[in-house]
C-alpha cells in the first residue's frame, strides 16, 4: 500500500485550473498543431506571435513552446528551466544554434514528439504530486457484496472530503451508477472511453464523469458494449491516479487483459470472501489469479459462517493477510431501493468499516 495521505483533498476541487504553456510562433501550421496537443492534454495555452512584451508571460509561463519560426525573435528572453523549441524540419543545422541562444532544454520534431510533448504538457497542467491511493476490490465468488463494499469505500472516503473516484472494471455487473442511484445522472461512460491509447487528461476525465454523492463515477452504460481494450483501461486509471486522492475499483472474479492492467495499478486488494466451504474454495482461484499481478492481496470475510469456520479460518485457508469481517448490513436493500447507497451512515455497520478501512490505510498503517 502507498505510504500515508493524512491531508484532506477536498480544497483540490476548488483549486484555480493550472496555467497552460505559453506557445510562441507565428507558423500557423505548427500552431494547430500545438494547440490540438494542448487539447489533448487538457491544457488552455497562451498564445504570442513574437516573445511577449510582458516579460511576466515568459518568467511564469509553467512551459514554454517555441516554434522554429520564432527563436530567433525570443533572442536575449530570461533564461529559465521549461522551455523546448519545436519544429518540423528535420535536416536545419541552425535549429540547434538557435536552441542554444534561447537556452531551450530540449528540440522537438512533429510528428515524432507528439506523444511525449502531450506527456510533458499534463504534467505541468496537472502538476505532479501523490498519485491516488488505488483499492481494488474482488468477490470470491458471485453475490459476494464486492460492488457494495466498493461503493461503500467510496462513498465513505467522499464524505470524509477526500477525492474520490470509483471505477466499475466489471462490465457483467449491472452498473455501479445504479448502485448507487445516478444511472440517470449525465456524463460519460465506460464506452466513450474505449478507443483511448496513451495520456488521457486527469483533469478532464473527472470532469467528464457523473457526479454521485460527493465522488466521480465510471461507469457503465446499458448498452451492448462488455470489454474494454486493455489499452484504455490502462490510460483512464492512469488518469485517475494522477488527481490524487482515492480511487476505487470494482473488479470482476474473472481476471482478461483488461482486469491484468487494472490489478497491476492496485496499491492494495481486498477480496471478500463469504464464510461458507464453496466460496473459499472459489475464492481461492481468484487469489491465486490476481496475486500472479498484485502482490498486496487481502481477505474480507463476511459472514454467516459455516460451522467450524469464522475469519481468520478464511483468511488463513487463503494463505492472505485479514483485512477485516465485513458485517452485515440489516435495510440494506431496502436504503438501496430509497437510493441511499452503501456506506451513507457513519453509524451503520458497513458505515463504521469502512472508516476504519480508510483511517488505518490513509495514515500508512497496515502499508505493506
């Protein structure tokens, strides 16, 4: 598990959008270009035709992208970390004189560099702080209460003013916006997400995203549509980590490509397991599956128990480390159909596990 994130995320929602980089040419070309990066990356530049007369522009500037056209005019700027000269035309020797009396970092060439200049354009959009502590949560069998324990920690985390993101990664399992009451609530789902391949903005993908109960949801549609590409899943929870705070992840007992790349992003797992012979017996399939990716894997148990059998039984049978006895919920489907989702109460039962779930794990404890 990541190391402690004990300050509160909340005033993150509210923080002014970061500035974009400042972009200097007057190669109309090469400036559509660089704003579809930038657009790419979820970044509002600004734009000069010549080095700017406020010299404030270019000091503050997180990032500044010079065109080839331009560096002779930006001779004698301040000379600062952050700035790249970036062109097309692969055989100019005077690109590299020019680069060195401008003190660019770096030269790029389009279309070669596209893929790492949107990389380096997020990254001072977004900032670069803690990635999301990232918990992902499996059934040892079906009907085993993941999705509700999922939601419940969301839930739970939200209401403690943490950023939070639950993912739905089980295409099979009705939806967790309708777990959770919002199937109507606008935004994008799983589907718009498919043809995703490389950086996805953070920023923009939480925006894009219906807005349940103080969190972000991805979620499913009612459509046809059961896979997503290994790719995509790859890119949105990169994107997701990236905002910080929590993220959690309904995951299906079935572990395909898509699943391999969403267990390899876990900090931790939990998988609940029922106290009954067949369900650990099943539970034991998914663990030795998903322990071949993730290497911190831990048990809820969650009762009635057979005779003989309680959690540590469980756990120990597992050959996992306890994460906790998930209790029962009495009026839980009866909240779900008044559309109180899990883990609304501070009082209830799954209410109360789930804030020790997240006291201990957000204050290091129990980091692996």
């Amino acid at each position: 598990m990541a190391g402690s994130h004990t300050t509160s995320d909340r005033g993150r929602e509210t923080e002014e959008r970061r500035a974009g980089p400042l972009i200097v040419t007057e190669d109309a070309e090469l400036l559509d270009d660089l704003l579809r990066l930038c657009a790419a990356a979820g970044a509002h530049p600004e734009v000069h035709h010549r080095m700017p007369e406020r010299r404030a522009s270019w000091d503050a500037a997180p990032l500044v992208l010079v065109g080839d056209d331009a560096a002779v005019r930006c001779r004698g700027a301040t000379r600062r970390s952050g700035v790249l000269l970036v062109g097309r035309d692969q055989d100019d020797p005077a690109v590299w004189r020019h680069a060195v009396e401008i003190g660019a970092d770096c030269v790029l060439r389009l279309p070669d560099a596209e893929s790492w200049l949107v990389d380096r354009i997020a990254d001072v959009v977004e900032g670069v702080g803690r990635q999301a502590l990232t918990v992902g949560v499996l059934g040892g069998r079906g009907g085993a209460g993941a999705s509700t324990l999922a939601c419940a920690l969301a839930v739970t985390a939200a209401r403690h003013g943490r950023r939070t993101m639950l993912v739905d990664g089980d295409p099979l399992g009705g939806g967790l916006d309708v777990l959770l009451g919002g199937e109507r609530t606008e935004g994008l789902r799983w589907p718009d997400f498919a043809a995703s391949k490389g950086r996805v903005a953070g920023g923009a993908l939480e925006e894009s995203l219906p807005s349940l109960h103080g969190l972000r949801v991805l979620s499913w549609d009612r459509g046809d549509a059961v896979t997503i590409p290994p790719e995509a899943m790859r890119s949105v929870l990169a994107a997701a980590r990236r905002r910080g705070g929590v993220v959690v992840i309904d995951l299906p007992r079935r572990i395909d490509e898509s699943t391999a790349e969403a267990l390899a992003q876990l900090d931790v797992g939990l998988l609940v397991v029922p106290g009954e012979l067949r369900a650990v017996a099943g539970a034991k399939r998914v663990a030795s599956m998903a322990t071949m990716i993730l290497r911190d894997l831990r048990v809820v148990a969650r009762g009635p128990y057979a005779a003989g059998v309680d959690e540590q039984w469980v756990a120990d049978v597992l050959e996992l480390p306890l994460a906790g006895e998930m209790p029962l919920e009495p009026g839980l489907m009866i909240d779900l159909d008044a559309g109180v989702p899990p883990g609304d109460s501070t009082r209830s039962p799954l209410g109360r596990f789930c804030t020790a779930f997240w006291d201990r794990a957000l204050t290091g404890e129990g980091a692996s």
